[in-house]
C-alpha cells in the first residue's frame, strides 16, 4: 500500500481509522493545489508594512466562501450534469478557502467570480438562524407571497427548502420547537383553567345566588373606584383617606346576611361569577375570599414528586455515569407545584 507524504500538522491529510468518521466520510476525490503554498514576496520590516499587515487582518473573507459552499452543497438535483458542476464548484471553493485561511501570512488570495457569489443571494434555510436580519426578511416574502394569488407574481425568497440532511433536520426542531416552547396564541386552542379556581365539590348552579353575587362585585368595584378618585383630588383631606379591610369586611357581612348560607359557598360563587367574563372585577374576590382561591387552586393541583439529580465521587449501586462523572437520581416528599 502506498502511503502519501504527510504534512503532519494535519491541514492536508488526516489519516483516522475511526469507523464513525471513516463512515460518514464523503466520497469524493482528494483535492490538492500544488500551489496552496505560494506566499507573496518579502517585505521590509517598516511602519507601512506593519499598518498594511494590520489592515489585511481585518478583511476575512471565510464566511463568505463558506456559506457559498453550503448553498451549493445543500442543492437537490437529479441531473448528474448539474451535480457534476456543484461538485466541481465544491473543490474550487475548498482550495479558495485554504488560501483565504492562510491569506494573513501568505499574502496571496483568490477571488470568487459572479457566477459563484451568486449562490450568497438564496442561502439554504437553516442557515438564516444564524443571521437574524435575512431570516426577517425570509418571513416578510413569505407573508407577501401568501397574500399573492398569481403564481407569476410571487417574489423569489432569499433562502430554499431543499430536502438537505441540514434543510430537514432544521425543518424537526422547528416543529419541535413550536409544539413544546413557543407560546400558542390562537383563543381556540387555549384551555379554560378557571375550574382551578372554584371547589368543584360545590353545587354553584342557582341563577339566583349569581345574579345577587354579580351585584355586591359590581357596587365593591364602584365604591373602591369613587373612594381611590376622591382620594387623588383630596389626598391631603383626612375625611376622605379610607381603610380598604373595612370595606371588604361591610361588604362580606352583607352579602352573608342576605344569602344565609355557608361562607365558603358564598366565597366559590363570588369567584366563579367574577370569572365568568373578563370583563367583571376581580377585585371582590381577591380581596375578600383570596385564601379561598388559593387553597382551591392547591387541591385542584395534581402533586409534583420533588426530584434532584447529585454528583458523587465515586460509583455507587444507585448511580449513573456520563461523561465520566457519576450522579445519583434522589426522590423527595411531594409537593403542590404553584
């Protein structure tokens, strides 16, 4: 078997018997420039050439080389004349980025012709996550074009869904993405949680019993509004300061006088009453039946086991390894998660 020459710094061959890397290796031909090691000629050690030489290192043009080989590589075609023409436009890339990388000491650089910047102007979509502004952008033609009816009329999006490893892994976590982070906003899917907030034991159907309710929580809202409105135009006038607690007191004693019945099926009524539209106050039932709110949501609140996962010097029965640390998986009491 013949062995080439190594350049053992690794930047030409890479010899590896890894049978990951060796089967996720590219099938395709060395490609190597004979001239990868051209540098420029020698320049004199003066305050010109060190300002010229820290100028150069300002100017770096890998990203750009990159990104035109990932909107090439991430094409689809079936016409083995064009793929031919990709691949041969990967190898020129891959040799203009070799001499990119070297540029700073080098001196010498190639540059990439129109026909190759053009794969800049429609970049595969994953690869807008990593620029904000041209994602935006993606989304604005996006939303035109859905509003345009006429196929001709349609505006050509700066990036493309082709069915890339790259293209469809990013197409997964977006859909992941979307199902289990991102906020769902449409009223039709939102589920209705206010059977939390009320004890469900409770018989809260008398149409009477929520008529009266309706109207103490309405009179509560109006008389804390006209006392907060009086106290901004008197706020110096002692006459017209007011004691909230007394007011949720009178109000809570009134209505349990007229109703007759138990506290806590007064408190459920209240609550479910000022919930039942957004446009009741919510201020009666907070300020005088709030500790019922709280201990409904409690029961009405499936418990949470208290887990922790600790790091432990040494291998036990009990742990698990990664990453070549050792952690053991704890189970505490439960607990209402609030």
């Amino acid at each position: 078997m013949i062995i080439p020459k190594l350049d053992f710094d690794g930047d030409i061959f890479y010899l590896c018997d890894d049978p990951i890397i060796i089967d996720s290796k590219i099938d395709k031909k060395i490609i190597i420039d004979i001239e990868d090691k051209t540098t420029a000629s020698p320049k004199s050690y003066t305050k010109e050439n060190l300002i010229e030489y820290e100028i150069m290192t300002r100017d770096n043009r890998i990203g750009e080389i990159t990104n035109v080989a990932t909107s090439i590589e991430n094409k689809y075609t079936n016409n083995p004349d064009v793929q031919k023409i990709y691949d041969n436009y990967s190898s020129i890339l891959r040799v203009m980025q070799g001499h990119e990388i070297d540029f700073i000491k080098t001196g010498t650089r190639w540059q990439m012709n129109k026909g190759l910047r053009k794969y800049l102007k429609q970049l595969p979509y994953f690869l807008l996550y990593n620029y904000p502004s041209k994602l935006k952008t993606y989304k604005t033609l996006s939303e035109k074009n859905r509003q345009i009816e006429n196929k001709e009329g349609k505006v050509k999006l700066n990036a493309y869904h082709s069915p890339s490893p790259m293209n469809e892994l990013c197409d997964y976590i977006c859909t992941w993405e979307k199902k289990n982070i991102l906020w769902d906003n449409d009223v039709n899917n939102l589920v209705d949680t206010r059977c939390l907030i009320i004890n469900n034991d409770l018989d809260l159907s008398d149409k009477k019993i929520m008529k009266i309710c309706r109207r103490y929580i309405n009179q509560y809202a109006a008389e804390i509004k006209q006392h907060i409105n009086l106290r901004r135009e008197k706020s110096d006038d002692e006459n017209h300061k007011f004691n909230m607690d007394t007011i949720v007191t009178e109000y809570r004693k009134r209505i349990l006088e007229e109703l007759q019945i138990d506290e806590e099926l007064i408190a459920n009524y209240i609550i479910k009453v000022s919930y039942s539209s957004i446009s009741i106050s919510k201020s009666f039932a907070w300020a005088g039946y709030g500790d019922y709110i709280i201990d409904n949501l409690k029961n009405n609140t499936n418990p949470k086991r208290n887990v922790s996962i600790q790091e432990v010097p040494y291998k036990t029965n009990d742990s698990y390894e990664y990453l070549g640390k050792n952690y053991e998986f704890e189970v505490g009491e439960t607990y209402i998660r609030m």
